[in-house]
C-alpha cells in the first residue's frame, strides 16, 4: 500500500511542476489535463505527506528514549503512543481511499417503494416506509418530490417512486434496496393477531444523459389523462405520460406533474435510472459468489430488515444489528444502520481487495 501511495505522491508533486512550468502556460488544455489528474489523487497525496510526517516525528521521539533524562523519556513514551494512534487511524483513511469510488455515490436518489405480500396491510407498511425516508431526508437537508404514485384508498401506497435530491444521497441510501417484512396486529385485525405483511424498497442512482444512452426508436411515448385515487385531480388534459422501452418491454409512467413536458422529463429519468441499475445487476451477476458483497450488492429479492411493533424492534438482517426504539426509527433515524453497512461494506471491499 505504501509503495503504491508514494508513487502517487511523486506524481502529485511531477503534475505541480509541470503546471509551474512557464512553457507549458500558453498549452490551456494540457493544463487543464494535468490540473483535473492532481485533483483527482491530492486526498490520497496529501494523506501520503501526513503518514510519513507522523513517521517521522516517532524516529525523533524513538531517539529521545535514548536519553538518560527520565522526564525526557516518559514524554517520549506519551508522544510515541499519540503518534502511533494518529498513524494508525491516518493508514485506515488512506485504506478506504485507495478502494475505487462509486461513480454512483454523489447521485441523487429515485426510489421506488412496492407494496408486496399482505394487501391493505403491506400498502399501509409502504406509505410508513415513504414517510421514514422523507423524513431521513428531511434531516439531511435533502429535496423529496414524488414522480409516481398509486394510492390504495385506505392511506397506503400500491406504488410510489420519488426523487431524493441532495450531496451524497445515493451513498448513504443504497443499502435500503431489498425487501423490507412488518410483524404488527393490523387496524382491521379484531382478533388482536399478529400479521406479517412486506415492501419491497428500489434504490436507484438518477443518471444524466450522458451516463446511459437511450435510442428514441426504441421507445413507444403514449399521452393519458391523469387522474388520482377516488377521481381525485382528474385533468381534462392529457398530461401523463407513459414510456415503454421496446426492447425490455419495461413501461414507465409519471402523472403528478401538471405539464405533459415536465411528466415527460420525469419518466426519463426513472427510465434512465432503471437500465443502469439493470446493467449493474447484469455486471454483479457475472461476478462470483465470493468477489460480492453481501452488504452492498443490493439484490432486490434479500429480506433485508423486519420491522416488530410489538416488541418495538427494528433488525437488519445482513449485520444481524437490531434497535429497539421503532417509533424513532420510523421517524428516520436510520443511521445507525446505515453507518454499520457502509462500515461493513468498506470492510469487506478492504478484504477483496488486499489493501
């Protein structure tokens, strides 16, 4: 790791003369070249610096050990044993910043919460979850907006895809993917019974254009008019719309925004988002058992959480991690999971890797 660390400092340091260079001035997109290469490894350059700093300052505080003042030597001891802890947490930083980055991570959101096994029940746990995710997402500073959603007509959700805005939001929220179990005594449950009931949680990165090419040949665009639950904002115009991608024979549809263009924009995006989230699933696929991680691979069909009311206990199945405060939980505090994947994920890429 730190051969591989100097190396990168050495460049950093070769890219930092070549941009001093006075001939290379006039050669903007060669400066421009090397400029965007230093960014990119100036964590890991910078990091390098700091680790060999420290190294250096316990060689200096190991000679002072040498001396025959004993004051000296206890204060050699202490600042050897400060060192060696900075040392120690400064290498586990330059670990993880050496495992390759997710371009997906600084995405924003769109997810997509099914209601699954359980009928009324599994749509009333679906509109719980969406209300545990805006919350979350609330308390990050993030944007919420809903691009599609069905209603059950008793306060739950058949479906509803939304849009989560904000720095960071695919990193934290890509563990929530999978299928998510509630164990509680149904409203309409008069015999007190407890009901199991399920939602399945889609965690997808929005993708730009540029990141997935789509052929508009390949699209049947189909216009309806939008209508909620119960006739409710029935619009005399058709304003939703509907995409079916020809050769998936997938079929989105967005219908809560009140222009045909903006619906439109919408779809493309859940579109956008779905294919890539397909390609990655077809890469993972490929992939053997060992070289996936169990935490971060995000398959769809992994009972990943249960969600007790009785007992008030929220468990995440993957890291076998459980809390005991649901209520909060469902208010969206949910990075006390969340932290414990992405820690256990990193652990298991460090692994993979040999780092």
């Amino acid at each position: 790791m730190l051969e591989k660390l100097a190396g990168i400092a050495k460049r950093y340091e070769e890219l930092g003369q070549l941009m001093a260079d006075p001939e290379m001035a006039a050669d903007y997109e060669k400066v421009a070249e090397y400029a965007q290469e230093r960014a990119a490894i100036r964590e890991l350059a910078e990091g390098y610096f700091e680790y060999a700093d420290i190294l250096e300052q316990i060689e200096g505080a190991k000679q002072l050990l040498e001396t025959d003042d004993e004051e000296m030597r206890e204060l050699a001891y202490e600042e050897i044993a400060s060192l060696e802890a900075r040392r120690a947490a400064v290498e586990e930083e330059l670990r993880i910043r050496l495992l390759p980055k997710d371009p997906r991570d600084q995405k924003n959101v769109i997810m997509e919460i099914r209601a699954g096994a359980g009928g009324d029940e599994a749509g009333l746990f679906a509109a719980d979850l969406f209300r545990m995710y805006t919350r979350y997402a609330e308390q990050q500073g993030w944007k919420v907006d809903v691009l599609d959603s069905h209603e059950t007509g008793v306060g739950g959700f058949k479906e509803v895809v939304f849009q989560i805005k904000g720095k960071g939001a695919f990193s934290r929220l890509k563990y929530e993917s999978g299928v998510h179990r509630v164990q509680r005594v149904p409203v309409t449950e008069s015999q007190g019974r407890i009901h199991t009931s399920t939602a399945t949680v889609a965690v997808l990165a929005e993708m730009d254009e540029v990141d997935i090419q789509i052929n508009q040949s390949e699209l049947e665009v189909d216009t309806f008019r939008a209508g909620g639950a119960g006739g409710q904002h029935v619009q005399k115009n058709e304003t939703a719309i509907r995409i079916t991608h020809k050769p998936t024979g997938m079929v989105v549809q967005c219908q809560d925004e009140r222009s045909k263009t903006q619906n439109l924009e919408r779809a493309m995006s859940i579109l956008r988002a779905r294919l890539y989230d397909i390609e990655q699933q077809r890469i993972w696929d490929e992939q053997d058992a060992e070289r996936r991680s169990m935490v971060g691979s995000g398959d769809r069909a992994e009972k990943i959480r249960t969600y007790n009311y009785p007992q008030s206990r929220v468990t995440d199945h993957r890291i076998n991690m459980s809390n005991y405060n649901l209520p909060v939980v469902m208010n969206g505090d949910i990075d006390e999971f969340i932290d414990e994947l992405a820690t256990r994920d990193q652990a298991e890429k460090l692994q993979r890797a040999g780092i």
